[in-house]
C-alpha cells in the first residue's frame, strides 16, 4: 500500500498516487475513505471525524475487482477515473541535478561571503 504524503488539496489527502486494486463482494456494503486520512486505505477507519468530509457508502451489485480511488480527487467516487495522473509532482520528481547543483553554489557563495565579512570585520 501507498504511504500518505504530504499532499492536500481541497482538505483531502493524497493518499496514494494511483488506484487500488480490490475484491468486492455482490451484497457487501463498503465504506470509502474520501478524507485520505484512513490508516486503512482505501476504506474508512473513521479518523475523518471532525474534517467534514465523510466516507462514501457503496454496496458491491456483483463480485469482482474494482479500481479504488487513493488520490481522492475523482469525480466518479470511489472508483478511480485517472486523476492521480494531473497531480502535482512530488518535490523528488521536480529536482534535477542541475537545480541542486544551482543551490549548492548559491550556499556556496553565501557561505564565502559570510567568512569574507567576518574576516574583513576582525582586522578592524
């Protein structure tokens, strides 16, 4: 299972970045989490108490695998309809080399002007 991150948009959490693949069974009634904040995605476990956010209730009209929701940003609840795939991309996933390269000589610089200030402020 995915693990939640740190991602909330329209005070859900993204708690995975693609479906989940689950068995439903024809008659069974499931709770799906629409708060992300369930330790048990993707059903309900109740944490959304107090959020606002409730779980949508759906029975199984037959036995069979169904594709669950975790970004919680679908408009056909609680299957998914690919909206994981226009999330925001982690911060991970827009780094590049270059970009860390182009901070690390930023703080290079800050780094050298710091000790060039300090040595120039104690030959006074």
């Amino acid at each position: 299972m995915t693990d939640i991150e740190d991602l909330c948009i329209d005070g859900k959490v993204v708690a995975g970045r693609c479906s989940k693949k689950v068995k439903v069974v024809k008659g069974k009634t499931y709770y799906w989490c629409q708060c992300g904040k369930s330790r048990k995605q993707p059903f309900c476990d109740g944490s959304h108490k107090g959020s606002g956010i409730r779980p949508i209730k759906f029975t199984a009209t037959e036995t069979k695998d169904v594709y669950l929701c975790m970004c919680k940003q679908t408009k056909k609840g609680p299957y998914c309809d690919g909206s994981h795939k226009k999330l925001p991309k982690k911060k991970a996933e827009t780094e590049t080399p270059d970009s860390r390269k182009g901070l690390a000589r930023q703080v290079a610089i800050a780094v050298f002007i710091v000790a060039h200030v300090s040595l120039m402020w104690n030959r006074k």
